[in-house]
C-alpha cells in the first residue's frame, strides 16, 4: 500500500496507555503509507539529533509524553504534521496513582506538570487533538486526513482495513485499562476518601488545555495545601503562638505566562490584629506582600507572577510576622487566573 513520499511526523500525548497507543497507532499508519519507518521516543532535542541519522530515507516520527524545552522548541514551529493525543484528567491521575504507585497529591503534581509541559502542544493551530471518545476507525481517519490531505479518500479506509486485517490494530482499540472497583488497589490508597477527591479535582481546571483552550481560572484545592498547626485540611488554624508559617503549597503547576493567584480565607476573634506576610516561591521568591489580617470576616489578597518553565512548582506560603495572641483562620479558597 505504501506509495506516499516519506515525513516526518511529531506525536505528544500524556502519559497514559491511550497516549501510548497513539504513538504505535501513528508509527503504523505512516509506515503503511509511506514504507519504513522509524519510531523514535524521545524527551529533549540531543537524543533526538543522536539517532536521528537512523531513520535512512524513510519516514520518522517522534513521540514525546514529557518533551523539553529544547524539543518543543525545535518541533512545534517546524513543518512537520503535529497530532497530540488527550485524556480524561481523572482516568490521568488514577492511572498514574495505580501504574507509579503514588499517592493521589503526588499523582496529581505529577498529572498538572506533564499536562502544562504539554501545553504549548495542545495549544498549537496546528495540532490535531486526539481523545478517547473516537472509534478507532475515526482516529485512523482523522490521522490519515491530517498527515496526508492530498491522498485519495480511500486511504484511511485502506490503511484501516489493512491494520485490523493484520492483526496490528484492534477495531475495539486499545484494552480497556481504565481502573474500576475490581482494579487492585494500590498499597499508597487515601486513607482519607474525601481528601482524595477534592486532591483529584486539581487537574480538572487544567481539562480545558485538551480542547485547545487555556484555563480562565485554576482552582488549587485547599487540600493540596500544608497547614502545619491543623491536621484536618477542613479545620481551622488557630494562629495563637509564635511568628510562623501557617499555609504552604500546593506544588503544582502552570503553563508558561503571567498569573495572578487569590487566595481568600476567614478570619474571626484576631481582635489585636495579626501581622502576616505572603509570598510565591518557584526556585526563588517571585513577589511577596505584607498585610494586617482583618479582625473578622472574609479577606481576600491577589498575587502576580510569572512563570518562565512550566516544569518548576508553585509554592505559595502564609505566615505570621509576630506572636499573636488569639484568632481563627479558615483558608476558604485558591484560584489562579492568567493575568
């Protein structure tokens, strides 16, 4: 069947069985295309240069699930065809949690820095973004259509027929690994259900990146955050007793840009006034305020940033400059914003 001249093609996907699929399923098509093809995985721009060479005459693609700077760099702005494949947020993180055996806040660290790596990807015009929810049968077309425009209509259904003729292509598509009740659970399993859900609902502000659209807003789950003086996330935080820190985390996050983070909370019986400072830190402090916390009520304060490598966390910190004497605070929310 192959009758196309060679290309080059560049896969992203984050890093689940579906995006690995993909991979394979790209590598497949093009090779039924276009003859011999090399399928190299790479993460940066020198193992790319090194086995580069390999590839002959025939085609290439390259596949990445964690890309640095240097390749996105190199590959988005080239003229090579780009598909990207997505997933649920949720079916990210518990199959991260499951096959890494991580703990659900560590998951989803881990999720939010793949998927805001991947950003600029997802971003691209030029970027054909695969989910799950196709029959293989759209996914092969969809693929032929972007990779080869000019080719006869009969391509796809060729390359398809030939696939699943083969046996190199189930018409049901991948196994079916997404986890269930009957799925073993993983020995680092939540102790605490109700913190492991408002922890996953992390990453669902950042499903708008799969649909080529940047988040209007980010909502950091109080959860994630550390509140040395509480032990239940929900609790709140009695700020008598020495200058200390009082709130740290989340360790997320973000795309590359500029953002501005609010965090709001309620105060009550800080009759003689509490001295606080706040502060972003991502390798180094970005921005820092000091305030006086109201004396009852709901209080808000903004934060503006930037961020330059989306590999880097965000760690935000809320400290007591003083000793206090009393007073009660309860972190009611953290949302981001580009700004």
């Amino acid at each position: 069947m192959a009758a196309a001249a060679p290309l080059g093609v560049a896969v992203f996907g984050v890093s689940t069985p579906f995006a690995y699929w993909g991979f394979y399923l790209v590598r497949e098509i093009v090779e039924a295309a276009t003859g011999a093809t090399l399928h190299l995985h790479v993460t940066n721009l020198q193992q790319l240069h090194a086995r580069f060479e390999e590839r002959g005459a025939g085609s290439i693609v390259v596949t990445s699930d964690f890309p640095d700077a240097d390749l996105l760099d190199f590959l988005l702005p080239s003229p090579l065809p780009l598909v990207v494949f997505a997933d649920s947020t949720g079916d990210f993180v518990d199959w991260t949690v499951h096959s890494r055996r991580m703990s659900v806040p560590n998951a989803v660290r881990f999720c939010c820095n793949i998927t805001c790596v991947l950003t600029p990807a997802f971003l691209s015009p030029k970027a054909l973004i695969i989910s799950p929810t196709s029959p293989p049968a759209t996914i092969v077309a969809e693929i032929v259509a972007h990779l080869f425009p000019n080719a006869d209509k009969g391509l796809a259904g060729g390359i398809y027929d030939a696939l699943v003729g083969a046996g190199r292509l189930s018409p049901e598509g991948p196994a079916d690994w997404r986890l269930s009740a009957e799925t073993p659970k993983n020995e680092l399993a939540p102790a605490d259900p109700e913190r492991a859900a408002e922890t996953k609902s992390g990453l669902a502000s950042y499903a708008t990146i799969f649909s080529r659209r940047l988040p209007s807003e980010i909502v950091w789950p109080v959860a994630l955050f550390t509140c040395p003086d509480t032990e239940h996330w929900r609790e709140p935080i009695d700020l008598m007793g020495p200058a200390r820190i009082i709130m740290y985390g989340p360790y997320l996050h973000l795309p590359a840009g500029k953002w501005i983070a609010r965090v709001e909370f309620e105060i009550d019986e800080a009759i003689s006034g509490v001295e606080a400072a706040t502060d972003v830190f991502i390798s180094e402090v970005l921005v820092e305020k000091v305030f006086v916390m109201p004396t009852k009520g709901i209080f808000a304060y903004e934060l503006a940033f930037a961020v330059n490598d989306p590999r880097h966390a965000v760690e935000i910190r809320l400290l007591t400059k003083r000793s206090a004497i009393e007073g009660l605070l309860l972190v009611r929310s953290v949302v981001v914003r580009p700004g």
